[in-house]
C-alpha cells in the first residue's frame, strides 16, 4: 500500500508542476542529451521506448534519429502536456504506463531508455525486468539517474535531501545496486560514466516544493550537514543561504542478452 501511495504522489507533483519539467535546465541539458544519443547510437529503423518521458527532452532527442519512439509516463497531466510541446514530431507517440508494469509485448523495442526518473520508482527491480523484457534480444538499455554514495551515511542524507523537497521522491540507488538489478535482468553493462551534477538550491526547491516552510525544512537539513556530507556533496553558500549543491549522476548502457 505505501508504495501504491508514491505512486499517486508521483502523479500528483509531476501533474501540477508538468510545465516546470518541460522548462528545466536540468532536464534540458543539450549537452546531455547529445551525450545521450552519441552513447546509443541509433539506426532510422529502430523503434524506441521512453520510459517517464517528463518533459520530453529523450524522446525529442531521438525522434530524428530513430522511425518511432513512444513516449510513455504515469502521470496523464504530464504526457497531455509535453505532447501539445512536441506536436511537430509526427513520428511520437503517448502511452499513459507505469514503469513497472508496461503495456507492451516481450521483445517489442529496439531500444529503451530512461532518464532522471527511476529514482522515484518503488520497485525498481520490477522497472528493470519489464524494460529488459520489452527489448528485443540485442536491444539497448541506456538509464541515467542521480545515484547514491556508497557509504550509508552519505546515501542516507541524500535521499532526505530529497524527499524532504519532493515527497514522491523513493530512493537513489547506488550502482552497486543497480549493476545488481541489471544481471538479475539479463542487462549486460557495455558503457558507463558518472558526473557531478549541480542543483542550483533556488530554482531545484521550487520544482516540487509546495510552500515556504518546505523550501524552509529542506534549505534547513542543508545548513545542518555534517562536515562529511557538506564536503561529499559540495554544499555552496551565499550571505548564509544555500546557492548550490552537487549530486552523483550516472549513465548506464547495457544491451540484452
């Protein structure tokens, strides 16, 4: 039942906050994205699953690429609204699904991807079974995802970092555990790179947070961070407010057995 509720959370926050997606700088990282691309290399053929398209920015990077992708979120409000922004890309279409319970047949898609979203998913080695299962035999898996720290402390202060600003947030996984679900899956890992990822704290908070006191709470927990997790994550400060912090980001490239 309580992984029901974040799901319901996670159509709530991304239903009204669906235009601050589609607008993020984050989320709309050309170079990124074209990182993204160059990483899978697609062929015109193929056709592509979008795995909580958001805003779009994978699937509009693609579309040239490739002959289809589908673009497929939990959230309606969210998929209404990116389809109106993409309406030129004749070659997308929109498919309300759940991560962990696709709508589509074994062995469907020449590609898929996910980017930014599997940190809310929470189950996410259902997320990972049902992508692998809808790939065809060879078909590539690119995932992108802010992810954890090893060590507990650190991973712990992150993802309530995260949660205290979004509460449809789950949990950052580590690539440890991520490797681990990908095995399990018949996901072999052919490519990967990490980066540190820059949230500036203004407009980071303001995505999903739904008042003063939350931006409050989380600016509060930040100010309050041991010397550990203010060094590991880089936490700036400017006249005593948060200006920025830093996250572990990861890309993943696996191709299915």
């Amino acid at each position: 039942m309580v992984k029901e509720e974040i799901k319901k959370k996670v159509q709530n926050t991304f239903g009204k906050n669906a235009e601050k997606y589609v607008t993020s700088k984050i989320h709309g990282d050309a170079a990124e994205l074209n990182q993204l691309v160059q990483t899978l290399k697609p062929l015109k053929d193929w056709v592509v699953l979008d795995i909580a398209t958001g805003g779009g920015h994978v699937a509009k990077s693609l579309a040239p690429c490739v002959s289809t992708v589908f673009a497929a979120d939990l959230t309606r409000e969210m998929l209404a609204n990116t389809a109106r922004h993409l309406e030129s890309y004749k070659n997308i279409w929109y498919v309300v699904a759940d991560a962990e319970a696709l709508p589509f047949l074994d062995d469907t898609f020449d590609a898929v991807t996910c980017r930014i979203a599997p940190h809310h998913f929470p189950n996410p080695e259902k997320f990972i079974a049902e992508a692998g299962r809808v790939l065809k035999p060879g078909g590539r898996f690119l995932m992108i995802d802010n992810v954890s720290p090893d060590e507990e402390e650190l991973a712990d202060f992150m993802n309530t970092v995260e949660k205290l600003r979004d509460d449809s947030h789950y949990r950052c996984l580590s690539t440890g555990e991520w490797r681990m679900l990908f095995s399990a899956s018949g996901l072999n890992e052919t490519n990967s790179r990490s980066r540190k990822k820059t949230f500036e704290f203004p407009s980071w908070v303001r995505r999903t947070a739904d008042s003063d006191e939350q931006i409050k709470s989380v600016e509060d927990y930040l100010l309050k961070a041991g010397q550990a997790a203010a060094d590991y994550f880089q936490i700036e400060l400017h006249d005593g407010k948060i200006k920025s912090f830093k996250v572990d980001e990861w890309m993943a490239l696996c191709v299915k057995q």
